[in-house]
C-alpha cells in the first residue's frame, strides 16, 4: 500500500508514468523527460528518482550509443 501512496502522488507523476507507458521500448534522457512531460526539470528529477526507487523505471542504453561506441575501437 506504501507503494500506490508514493506513486501517485502528484499530477507530475501521472505525466511521466504516461510517457513511458505509452513508449515501452523508448529510452529518455533525464531532460527528454521533463520536455515531453512539460515538467520542470527539477521536479521531474524528483519524480525519476521516485519511479526509479520503486522498479517502475529502469536504466537503459541506446541502440545508437552502442553502435557509436562500437565504431571508436
């Protein structure tokens, strides 16, 4: 029950959780986040950290930062 309490919490919230259920296979900078949300970056990075703490959202890499790194060796 804790878990519902903290996740939704604010309209902020709902906007990120939105964004990244409606893009599963998506991978978001910190600042995509709050631009696609149209969140301040501040609170934004309050509401990551709280999906973050809860497995809702993980870290991921991009195809193209592979491919990138890939390529320098």
């Amino acid at each position: 029950m804790d878990i519902l309490a903290e996740l939704f919490s604010s309209a902020a919230l709902v906007k990120i959780m939105r964004l990244f259920l409606l893009n599963p296979e998506e991978v978001f900078e910190p600042c995509d986040i709050h631009m696609r949300s149209n969140v301040s970056s501040k609170k934004a990075s309050h509401e990551i950290h709280l999906l973050r703490k809860v497995n809702f959202i993980v870290k991921g890499v991009r195809e193209s930062e592979i491919v990138l790194r890939s390529q320098k060796k």
